[in-house]
C-alpha cells in the first residue's frame, strides 16, 4: 500500500503507451473547489500574517527566505533535470524554462540570495503577477490525488507571492513608481524569450509558452487577444503599485493646494 501511494505521489509512469507521465486520475474538482479556495486562502493568509511578523523581525526574514528560494531552485533544478533524463521532455533542451513563472522560479532565488538590485522590481513584480495568476487559474486540480508536483508547483507559485512581499515587511524592498518601467521591459524580455522557443527553437512542435500562441482568453484564437493580455497585465500592476500610486497622487494634491495659497 505504502509502495503503491510512493509510486504515484513521486514518479512518473511509462505504462500508457507514450511518453512518461505523472499520475492522474481525473477525478478532482477542478478550479474554485474546496481545495483550490483553501490554496488562496492559506496564501492570502501567509501573505498578511507574514508582512505583519517580518515587519517586525527583519533579521528572521533574511534567513527564511533564503532557505524558501535555495530550496526551490534545487528541487525546480533536480525536477527539470530528471524529466530531461525521463524524455518528459522531448526533446529534452525544453527542460529549460521558457514560461514565464518556471523562468522566475529559478531567477527569484538568484536575485535574492546574490542580491541583484538592478532586475529586483522587474523580477519582484512579475513573481508576484504570475503567482497570482496561476493561484487564481488554479490548474492544480483536476485529479483527486495529488502528486509530489502538485504540490511542489503550488509551492513554488505561492513563494513567488510571499518572498517579494516578505522583502518588503523586511525593508529590503520598497515598490519605487520611477522604476516600474522596468516591469514592462520584464515582460516584453520573458514575452520575447517564449516566443523565440514557440518560433525558433521548437518551431511545428505544438509549442505554446506564455500561451502566446494560443489560450483560453476570449479571442483566444485570434490576433486581438493579445489585447486581453494588456488589460490584465495593466490590472495586475496597477493593484500591485496602488499604494505608490496613492502616495504619487497625495503628494500632487498637496503641491497643487500649497501653490493655490
């Protein structure tokens, strides 16, 4: 029995006939069930609960997140390479990242632990949008059983939430107005990268990272549903930079009423 569960929690199977695979059942809830409304629920409150402690204990913080992102950049490290050496992947070199979170999850933890100020708004901002997206997608459950990678992607995607907003509570990291350019130039650079692997590099193969080739958005098959990925990536970062964008506008207010005296 214990066999059995280790064998589908941590491995992949060549019994359908094709290529390895992960478990699954196809008996999950999918999106907006129990599970996936307990995943938000326990972000949002690690989210708070975490901003609210680290506020406090900026020291403590340091030596959390860097045990967070070294051991997610091993084990997203060891699982890349072992679908690589399975023909998960095939071929195998798209074992690299290419999507926009696997990207991060392996520049988040570089960033922190080398301390790269000059992509941290880029890197900080687009963790957070791309957790946050896929928390709210909620991908993870369609199968009654969940695996090991199940449940590594949720962690993952959580941490690309928390870290930054943890670096923040910490006073290592202030969202800056004047440098939220630099999340545009991300996003064009990881829309480039994806879309030179779906061109160029894998080019007939079915590739589709970022869903820049296809998706499920309205018009989702057409040209101008590259509109809805403005729109969501201008809502994402307007909410994100909603308090600078305050504080931006209080501070005019303030000048205009000073000047009126």
């Amino acid at each position: 029995m214990l066999r059995e569960w280790f064998i589908k929690f941590f491995t992949y199977s060549f019994d359908n006939g094709g290529g390895p695979t992960s478990y699954s059942d196809g008996l999950g809830e999918g999106s907006f069930g129990w599970r996936h409304l307990l995943w938000i629920a326990l972000i949002v409150l690690f989210a708070v609960g975490g901003y609210l402690y680290f506020k406090k204990h900026p020291k403590l913080e340091r030596k959390v997140v860097l045990f967070a992102v070294v051991a997610m950049f091993l084990i997203r490290f060891t699982h890349q390479t072992v679908r690589a050496l399975l023909g998960v992947e095939n071929p195998w070199t798209q074992a690299f990242p290419f999507h926009m979170c696997t990207v991060l999850t392996f520049l988040l933890p570089l960033t922190i632990v080398f301390d790269w100020k000059a992509i941290k708004t880029p890197v900080f901002v687009l963790s957070i949008m791309g957790g946050l997206i896929t928390a709210i997608l909620g991908d993870y459950f369609g199968d009654g059983f969940l695996t090991f990678f199940a449940y590594e992607g949720m962690a993952a995607h959580s941490l690309l939430i928390l870290v930054p907003i943890y670096e923040i509570a910490a006073g290592r990291y202030k969202l800056d107005l004047g440098d939220s350019w630099k999340v545009i130039a991300g996003i064009l650079v990881l829309m480039g990268w994806a879309m030179l692997a779906n061109l160029v590099f894998y080019p007939g193969t079915g590739a589709n990272y970022m869903y820049l080739m296809e998706n499920e958005l309205p018009f989702g098959n057409e040209r101008n549903y590259f509109l809805f990925y403005i729109l969501i990536f201008l809502g994402f970062f307007a909410g994100i930079y909603a308090g600078p964008i305050a504080r931006m506008i209080k501070k005019t207010a303030s000048r205009s009423k000073r000047a009126a005296r």
